[in-house]
C-alpha cells in the first residue's frame, strides 16, 4: 500500500502546515493520534504532517510526505486521495488547488529577486508575474516579445530558468549563460531572439534551484509557465490582453 509518493521540499510542507495553521480550528489529540497510527501501520514510510479538519464535517486532512493532501475519516480507516470541490451557487470550486495556489504564493514571494531576471515597468508596477522560461520554445519567444507592452501596461515579469531538456543539456548551458551574464536581461532578450551569444556557465549560478523549483514545487509541464501572484499556474502563453484581464488591472 502507497500514499501519494512524489516528495516535495521542506519550504513546501512548511507553508503548506502554517496555512493550514491559519484555516482551520486546531484538531482533538486523540483523534490526530489515532489518524496517524492507522495511516502509519498501512505505510510505515510514509512521512505525515499536521492533521487538520476539512470542509467536510468528518473527514480530516493529512499532508503526506511533504505536501500531497489525504481526506481520511475520524478513525484513521479509510481516506480518498484527490483534490476536493465545493459545489456553490453559480460555480464548482477546486479547494485543492486554492490551497496549493496559496503554497505556490507563498514559496515564490520567499525567492530572491536578485536570482531572476526581472523586466520592470518605468513607471508604477501595478501587478507581477513569475514565468518559468526556456530560451529555446516559441511560445517562451512569443511572450518575451510582449514583455515590453507588459511593461508599459504596469506588469513586471520576473524568469525563473526551466530548460526543458535537462540540466544536462545544451539548453542549460544556454540559460545558464543568460543568468551569469554582465547583463541577464540583454543576454536573455538576445538568446531568445537566437543571437550568437558565447555560452557561459558560471559557478553558483542559480538554474539548478530554479528548475528543481519548477519540478517539485509549481509542477511545470512545459514552458512558458506563468505563475499569477495568487499562485495561479497558466501553463502556456496568454496574449496580453488577457493576461492584464486576468491580473485584475
């Protein structure tokens, strides 16, 4: 028998337990307790977290090896794996993925500015976007075209490095060129527009962490993936007029 397997970082498990910390009313000893020594004796490897009351009376959530969510009964003897739905009036609401939204939030806003490449507006910065970038995709081209009307529009983009082949790759030494530049943004910009740049990878260069990131945390699937500053994941390219309708400005 197997929880949910595929691990994720500490910072994740450690949002993810201080949101749940905020949601919900702190869970009786003895029914935590037993939730865990039941889920524990069917798989003793698996890592458990916090246990915390869900939106449906009688079910309990569990985070399981740092992140993946299990609703389990009061007794610990059965649980449903998979994302949980509130049926409102006008609308079905995805719970699940509102609270991994929040995760992804809070792990992004936790990152280091200084370890992406930022195009800023001029003028006042009314929204931002993360992109999780390739230099190699068309769609990645596309959208680095529509930085500068982003820009102008209030929107700042801040890259994170996603070479889609690997950190083994040609395409990492490309990226990784971009991030140990002089100049990220020029270099960047240039690579993009499949310019002749000297590959350069430098030491401590952070594209490594940054598709770790992507991996295991923001679950990319491809590139360009946009991340919303709610922790919305757009997986692919959005023109700008959508993208500005979707940031609310």
């Amino acid at each position: 028998m197997t929880f949910l397997a595929k691990p994720l970082t500490a910072l994740v498990a450690s949002a993810s337990l201080l949101l749940g910390q905020v949601a919900f009313a702190a869970v009786d000893d003895a029914v935590a307790k037993q939730i865990k020594a039941k889920l524990s004796a069917g798989n003793p490897n698996a890592a458990l977290g916090e246990v915390r009351e869900s939106p449906v009376p009688g079910l309990y959530e569990v985070e399981v090896n740092g992140g993946n969510v299990l609703f389990v009964s009061k007794d610990g003897g059965h649980f449903i794996a998979g994302d949980l739905f509130e049926v409102g009036s006008e609308q079905v609401v995805n719970l699940s993925e509102q609270r991994r939204g929040r995760v992804r939030a809070e792990v992004l806003d936790k990152q280091d500015l200084k370890d992406m490449i930022v195009f800023s507006p001029k003028g006042e910065t009314k929204a931002h976007i993360y992109v999780f970038t390739d230099v190699d995709c068309g769609y990645c081209r596309k959208l680095h075209n529509d930085v500068p009307e982003l820009n102008r529009r209030g929107i700042e983009v801040r890259y994170l490095a996603f070479p889609r082949a690997g950190l083994n790759s040609l395409g990492y030494r490309k990226i990784a060129t971009a991030w140990c530049a002089d100049d990220p943004n020029k270099a960047l910009t240039d690579l993009k527009n499949r310019k002749d740049v000297p590959l350069n990878v430098c030491k401590d260069n952070p594209v490594a962490a940054q598709y770790k990131l992507g991996n295991e945390v923001i679950d990319v699937r491809g590139t360009p993936t946009i991340v919303m500053e709610d922790g919305t994941v757009v997986p692919g390219y959005l023109p700008p007029d959508t993208l500005t309708k979707a940031l609310g400005i």
